[in-house]
C-alpha cells in the first residue's frame, strides 16, 4: 500500500452537481514554485500518472508562478486534467472576474477551467461574480464555478442568487486538529449537492507526529494496513461522500505516497477511534481559514 505504484486504484466521485466522476487525492499546488521548477513538474506528471488529476491553482500561488508551472506540466495532457483555479477576493468584480480567469488561462496555456472558484469573500458582491461565472460558464471559458471557504451562511447567499445545484464546490480548510466544518458546512454542502474539497489536508506543515498521543493512534492503524500515517490521515477525511481533498507534494515520492490513499478503506471502529485522538471541539463563532 505504500507506494507500490502497481496496487494503487484511484478511488473516483461525483464532483457535487456536476457529472463528473473526479479523484477522491487530488494535488495542491500553493508554494510549489519555491521549489526546483523540474521536480516540482515531475512531482505533478507523476501524480497525474498514479491518478490525482485534480489539480489545484490559483492566481493569488507565487503571483501566477504555480500556474505556470502547472500549465508546463500539464501539457500535451490537458484532457486528463480536472483543472482548478481561483480568482482573488480584490479582482473578483463583474469585469474584473473574467479578466483575472483570462490571465489564469494564459499562464495555464488553456481554454478552459474544469471549474473556478472565488478564492474567499471579498468587498464586491457576490452577485457580480457569480454573472461574470455564468458568463465564462457560457463562453466555454469554464465548465463550472464554486466558492472557498464560505460558512453556510455565504452559501446560502450564493444559493439564493444562483439557485439550487449551481455551487460546484466549496474548498475549505480541514484536516485532523481542524475539524470545524464538520458542524454545519459539510452538512450544508452534503443537503444541497455541494462536493466539499479539504484543503491543507496535512495541517500544511503541521501533521501530528508519531510521538504525540494522535500521531500514534494513526501510526497504529497504518501499520495495520501496511499504509502510512499520511494516507490513513486522508482516509478519514474522506469518510463523508461529498468530500475530496488536495494534498500538495515537491516530491514524486511524496506524491506517490499520498496516492496511495486512493484506494484504502477504514473501518467503523478504526475512524472512531482517530475521531476521538483528533476530537471535533466546539464549534467556532466564524469558520476557520489558513
Ligand atoms: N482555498 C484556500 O484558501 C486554500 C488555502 C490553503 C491551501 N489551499 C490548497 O490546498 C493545497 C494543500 O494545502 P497546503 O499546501 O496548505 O498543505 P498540506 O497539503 O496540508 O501540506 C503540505 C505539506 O505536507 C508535506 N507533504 C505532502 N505529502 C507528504 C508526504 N507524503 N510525506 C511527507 N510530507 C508530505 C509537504 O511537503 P513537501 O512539499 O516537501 O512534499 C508540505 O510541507 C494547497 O497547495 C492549495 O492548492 C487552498
């Protein structure tokens, strides 16, 4: 299970409304232009190879560098790709909305997003952004819009304006020690057909260790299963069915290793246990974000 490429079956999902059958590991790419430019291409070739074809991007990662860089490692395999990027808060007018997806689609070298979404709510209003969507959703600029980290409170402002099954998706920030939206959002999102993408899935730099008293019951369950502690940690994320989630790598290893999550199964008893290493706590007063 560890990275025995040979073994590893990409589990796949419906993407919210949309009828597209998408990777449960998906790959980040925030903070990959600071690494070595042809590994971190290498390290996203192999991770579409071993199935993560989710991948993620934004404007606002290394100022367009990380679209970049993605645009390099996706050529010549665009139609493999469930291509994401998002538009910045500040850029997210009626105008200025298309102009920004117009940029993220030059340095991606393509025509089309699978999906856009507005990074986190900003000044402008939401109804501008949504009809510049619809109208790049028209122009076959992008196939579907969704929002990041809403609480459900912006979600039914966006579902008000929009209508019933127009959110794609909602990226939002969760991982063991940050279960917040377990309370209302994935509830919110699972009622109204919503795909919910984790974002920093490993607590981005801070994943428990294997000497803290969470770290060893994930150690534990890994070793049963011949898998890391990584992949269990992704695994029971994904134990809600609207859920996906985008691990960011700089290693082909690394992405290999996460991969390996694709296909596991946890048992009732082994995700009770970690829900209770890694306890859900109160619920917070605004939803937390990185
Ligand atoms: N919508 C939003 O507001 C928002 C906010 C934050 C993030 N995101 C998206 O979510 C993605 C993931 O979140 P993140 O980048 O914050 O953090 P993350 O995926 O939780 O963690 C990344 C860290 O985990 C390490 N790592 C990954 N796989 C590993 C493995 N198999 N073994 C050991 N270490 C491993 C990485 O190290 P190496 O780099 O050395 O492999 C890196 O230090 C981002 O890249 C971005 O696309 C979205």
């Amino acid at each position: 299970m560890k990275t025995n490429v040979s073994q590893i079956a990409m589990e796949r999902r419906r993407f919210g409304p949309t009828h597209r059958e998408v990777p449960v590991i998906g790959q980040g790419t925030w903070y990959i232009d600071e690494s070595d430019r042809a590994s971190a291409i290498r390290t996203l070739r192999r991770g579409l190879d071993l199935g993560m074809t989710h991948v993620d991007t934004a404007e606002l990662y290394g100022d367009g560098a990380a679209e970049e860089i993605v645009g390099e490692a996706i050529a010549g395999r665009r139609d493999e790709v469930f291509l994401v990027s998002k538009v910045l808060p500040e850029h997210a007018s009626r105008r200025g909305t298309v102009v920004a997806c117009e940029g993220s689609l030059a340095r991606l070298r393509t025509d089309r997003l699978v999906c856009y979404l507005l990074h986190w709510r900003g000044r402008f209003p939401l109804e501008g952004t949504i009809t510049a969507f619809e109208q790049l959703k028209n122009d076959g600029k992008i196939l579907s819009w969704g929002v990041s980290n809403f609480d459900v409170s912006d979600l039914e402002e966006v579902r008000t304006i929009a209508g019933e099954r127009r959110i794609a998706c909602n990226q939002v920030l969760y991982h063991l020690k940050e279960r917040a939206i377990e309370h209302a959002v994935i509830p919110w999102c699972e009622k109204h057909s919503v795909a919910v993408v984790a974002y920093s899935p490993f607590g981005h730099g801070d994943f428990p260790g294997p000497r803290t008293a969470g770290g060893r019951v994930i150690e534990q369950i890994a070793a049963a299963h011949g898998a890391t502690a990584r992949q269990i940690a992704l695994r029971f994320l994904l134990r809600w069915p609207s859920m996906f989630t985008i691990p960011k790598a700089s290693t082909p290893e690394h992405a290999a290793e996460n991969a390996g999550a694709g296909s596991l199964q946890l048992t009732r008893d082994e995700i009770a246990e970690i829900d209770a290493a890694f306890p859900l706590g109160p619920r917070p007063r605004s939803l937390p974000m990185l």
